[in-house]
C-alpha cells in the first residue's frame, strides 16, 4: 500500500526523468511500432521471475491442480486484444507486490477468435504464470446488449463479468474481478482475505455520496414497477471494475439470470446508458460488502466522453484505475499522457516502453 503523497513524489520525479523520451521522434517511433496483434507475442519483454517468500503456503506446483485450489489467489480478467497492453500491465503489477506471486491463478476470458494467441502472448511475457484462458461464446449476450454512451462499452467481453460463474470451472467459489486497465500497488493478498458477511455475494468500494439517480433513466425512476426494486434498500453507486466475488452464492442466487432479465427489459425500455455497470446496480446496490476505498481509485482515465486528466484523491492508495476514456498506454503512445499515466508506465512491458522500467529503478529509492 503507498500514501497519495508518497506516489505524486514518485510522479514528479518520473516527469521530471522521462520528459526527454518524449520528443517527437520517440513519438513517431512509436506510431511505427505498433504492430498487428498477429505479432503482439513479440511486441512485449519477459517479466521477472517473482518468487513466493519464505511465509507463504506451499500449494500445488501442478497448474491444474492450483487452478482449484481454494488456498490460491484467484483473479478473473477478461483478454481483449485492445486492452492487451493494460492486462499485461495489470497482471506485473499484482506479481510485483504480492508476497506469495506463484501462489495466485489467473483465469482469462477471450473470444473464441484470439483465444490461442492471447494464451501464446501470456505464456511469452509471463513463462511461470498459473492460468488458464476461457472462450466466451458472444452469442448468448450480443441479442441482450443495447447502445450505450461509449462504443467500448458494447463490446460483449465487457459484459463476461456477468457469466463468471459458468465460464470458470465450478471447482472455484470465490474470485477477484479485475478491469484491464487498473494496477495494483499493495498485496493483492488482502483484497483476497476480505470477508464477505452473511449472504453478501460481491464486495466492492461503494460512493454513497454518488448521485445515484443519474446512472438511470427518468422513465426508470418514474416507473414504479420498475423503480421499486430499490424499496427497502439505502443504493450506492459501485465501480464493477474491482469486484470480489462468491461464485458459489452467485450461483446460488442464479444472479445471471437477473442480470439477463434486466438487460431484456433495458432493449425495451431503455433506462440507462452505461452498458454493463447498470444491471449489476438494480441486482446487487444496497446488498453488497463495502471495501475501503484504496481498492478503487477509479476515474483516472476521465469520464466517458472525455479523455481528461484526473488527480488521485487523498489517502492510502492501493489499486489505481483508468476507467473512462483515456487509457494510459494510448496517452503516453501519443506523447500527451496526464501526470498519473507516469504511475502507470513502470509495470508497461512492451518494448516501446523498455526505458520506462529503468528509470524505475530510479523510483523504488523513495
């Protein structure tokens, strides 16, 4: 876990070290660069090897055999090849920081059409990672999906958080969700060991002071067959980009299912814009665990319109998230990144980015 102060002095001398990369001959390399996800095995350095420290369990070396361990950290991502940098991103981060890395099992999500080459990519950047990639059949979610503020909010990956519970093996009862376009800086391990108090299914930060009224529709709220779902509940808006999930009561509760009933009433209706997060709010707001804060300092990539820079808040931060717009990898690409994409680029393993990783080396003295 850092303080925001200890990470804006990490970000000031980081701009101060990187300004020279940017001319405009590192940008117009960088253009050049970018090459086809045919090639994105090669487009990414080898990870360190992280090793697990002296306190931590000894869990199975088998990869199948961990992948059911209810001893490991179980982290589920989707893997899209537009967000590919960032889930590499993502996952070095939470290697770097977590005491026990080889003790932690990713399960990936992918289309059918990328499945062997996502797997190829992770298998080159991360030769000692436990995962297994899923394919998600997009068929049963394209008919439910209607148009929201942002087109990457359409795509149907987006909306494979809401069927984690029948793409991963049901040998698994509890995960970590994770968005590709967060870092996290403090063991993943506490996130895990969160407690999920008496028929809670998600834990998540909530924002209570949140205008919760503004994520649906007039006609929503003017509805009362469809408004009183919140009756007898205090709703808060939560960020389903950082989720710790019971799969068992999830499946329990065939929470799929109510997912999917509001996505059919929303092509009738149309009472909200913002694609995936909605359902989740009319099945699960006012019924869920509420996790600090520092395990969600989201909106760093501006809102859905606008690619604008953001300030961290203050206080312990523990996991930092783009979510909005702008993303830091395309923002440093294009030489105008915002002062938090620089806490970013340290984790970035592509090869444009290699000098990144030695200023900082720089960095870790403070």
């Amino acid at each position: 876990m850092m303080s925001s102060s200890r990470l804006v002095s990490r970000l000031i001398i980081f701009v101060i070290i990187s300004t020279a990369f940017f001319t405009v001959g590192s940008i117009r390399l960088f253009a050049d660069e970018r090459l086809s996800f045919d090639d994105a095995s090669s487009d990414f350095m080898e990870a360190p090897a992280y090793q697990n420290g002296p306190e931590c369990s000894v869990l199975a070396k088998n990869r199948l055999l961990l992948a059911c361990d209810p001893s490991a950290v179980h982290v589920a991502m989707t893997l899209d090849p537009a967000y590919l940098r960032g889930t590499v991103s993502a996952v070095h981060s939470i290697l770097k920081h977590t005491s026990c890395p080889q003790n932690i099992f990713f399960h990936f999500i992918a289309s059918g059409s990328n499945h062997g080459l996502l797997a190829k990519t992770l298998s080159s950047v991360f030769p000692s990672l436990s995962f297994k990639v899923y394919t998600f059949d997009e068929t049963i979610v394209k008919n439910l999906i209607s148009s929201s503020i942002r087109q990457a909010l359409d795509s149907p990956l987006n909306y494979a958080r809401s069927y984690l519970s029948e793409i991963i093996s049901s040998c698994v009862q509890r995960v970590i969700y994770l968005d590709s376009d967060v870092i996290v800086v403090d063991d993943i391990q506490k996130l895990w060991k969160i407690s999920l108090s008496g028929s809670r299914t998600i834990g998540a930060p909530e924002y209570c002071h949140a205008n919760f009224t503004k994520y649906f529709s007039d006609r929503f709220w003017s509805d009362r067959k469809l408004s009183r779902v919140f009756d007898s509940k205090t709703p808060c808006y939560f960020n389903t980009g950082v989720m710790v999930i019971d799969l068992e009561r999830w499946r329990e509760g065939d929470y799929t299912r109510k997912i999917e009933d509001w996505m059919k009433i929303q092509r009738e209706e149309r009472i909200y814009e913002l694609g995936s997060l909605p359902p989740f709010l009319l099945v699960f707001s006012g019924e869920i665990e509420a996790i600090d804060h520092q395990w969600n300092q989201h909106g760093l990539g501006g809102d859905n319109v606008v690619s604008s820079c953001r300030s961290l808040h203050p206080g312990p931060v523990s996991l930092l998230h783009w979510s909005g717009k702008g993303k830091p990898w395309v923002r440093l690409d294009d030489g105008k990144p915002c002062p938090v994409d620089y806490l970013w680029a340290p984790y970035d393993l592509h090869k444009s980015q290699r000098q990144y990783l030695q200023y900082n080396q720089e960095l870790e003295i403070l």
